[in-house]
C-alpha cells in the first residue's frame, strides 16, 4: 500500500516540475531578443545567445518528458504561431454556422 502512494504523490510532483521546465523553457527562449542590447562584445552577444537557445530547447523537452508525450505536444501547438491562424479561421466558421440555421 505504501507504494501505491508513493507513485501517486511524486507523479504529480514530477508534473508539476515538467510544467515549470516548459514555461520557464518560453521565458528563456525570449531573453535573446534583449541580449544584443547590453554591453558586452559579439563574441559574448553571440555564445549567449546560442546558449539561451539552445538551453530554451534542453528545458522544453526535459518537461516534456515529465509531463508527458501528449501534454506536450498540446502546450507546443498551442504555442506555434502556424496553428494560430488555422484556429482563428476554425472559430469563425463556427461562428458562421451558428449564426445562419
């Protein structure tokens, strides 16, 4: 019995943390867009920036591995900019519909 609670309190803990991973992963896939501002020489501008991506990257699909193949492809079609217009087109035809009968 004790197992069985075991698993059932780190799976949430472990999901919890994978949803932290991917939001902060969105949070540091931004901080490129600053980096060319502040003080620093090209060289440096440069390996930060390539970091920041690259570690944007690492801390998405380590959450998605902790939440979960499918929670993650829905917070990452969610957030491509292709769907957007795909879904806005999708709620104005039902809106259409809805509104002609």
């Amino acid at each position: 019995m004790m197992e069985t609670k075991s698993k059932a309190a780190v799976k949430p803990l472990v999901y919890r943390i994978g949803m932290i991973l991917i939001i902060s992963s969105f949070i540091v896939w931004v901080m490129p867009l600053g980096i060319p501002f502040l003080p620093i020489s090209g060289k440096m501008k440069a390996i930060s920036i390539t970091s920041a991506l690259v570690m944007a990257e690492v801390l998405f699909w380590v959450g998605a591995l902790m939440v979960g193949k499918e929670a993650a492809r829905k917070i990452r079609t969610a957030l491509n900019p292709k769907n957007w217009k795909k879904k806005r087109n999708a709620d104005r035809q039902d809106d259409g519909e809805r509104e002609n009968p």
